[in-house]
C-alpha cells in the first residue's frame, strides 16, 4: 500500500470518529443527587414513579406541562417537571423511567422520558420443553 492510501484512510477514519461524536450521545445514567453537582448539563436518570403522590397536568393551564414525583435507585425523590407535552400513555404502569433532564433548583426539568414497562412474558411461560 502506498504512503498517500495510508494517510487517506487515516484520514478517513479520523473523520468518522469525528462525526459520530458529535452525533452520538455518550451519556451515562446518573442519581438525582449527581445530577445536582452540575445543574447546566444534561443527564439520564433511571427512576421510578412515586404513585404516592399525584400526577399533575392540567391541559387548560399549560397542556405541555406536567409534574410528578420519582425516585431514583439511590432513594432520591425529586420532583420532575416535563416539559414537552402531556403525560405519557400507561405512566402509572410503568416498571422504571429513563428521564433526561437537568437539575434547577429542588426540580428536575425532564424533556423526555423512556418507559420500561414490565415483561408480559413469565419465567413459568415455556414452549415445548424446558431446557
């Protein structure tokens, strides 16, 4: 291989890194007191809904904003603002939430969440035989 064709996949590959850096989120998930040490940047909070406490939305007030309690895997509870519309569909039957967002004051400001629902399928449930 020629000295040019090394350098032009060097290049290349270089180049490739680049745009997947800019493009891909390398996030890691956080707790809520994590979180608080740097309240400007954003980050993935795995949670769980306090069903405790009430949901609220009110579609009249402001309909791309509701509130509600979580809690994350440390046992912080926070109120959690979304921010971009109303309640997702089944909140309440949800296992966990993925909530991305950042800390401002006592609240954390969501502007999306993943829901992980609980697996329809029981360990019991087998086809033909267990292996």
């Amino acid at each position: 291989m020629k000295k040019t064709h090394i350098a032009l996949l060097l290049l290349i590959v270089v180049a490739i890194a680049g745009i997947s850096a800019k493009f891909l989120d390398f996030s890691t998930y956080e707790t809520f007191s994590s979180a608080e040490k740097a309240p400007d940047k954003q980050f993935y909070v795995i949670g769980f809904l306090d069903k405790a406490k009430a949901v609220n939305y009110d579609a009249k007030t402001d309909p791309n904003k509701f509130t509600f309690f979580a809690k994350d895997k440390a046992g912080n509870e926070k109120q959690v603002v979304f921010i971009k519309g109303a309640p997702p569909r089944d909140l309440e039957k949800s296992e966990q939430l993925v909530m991305k967002g950042h800390v401002q004051g006592d609240q954390f400001i969501c502007s999306g969440i993943q829901m992980k629902c609980p697996s329809k399928y029981k360990n019991d449930q087998t086809i033909g035989e267990k292996i």
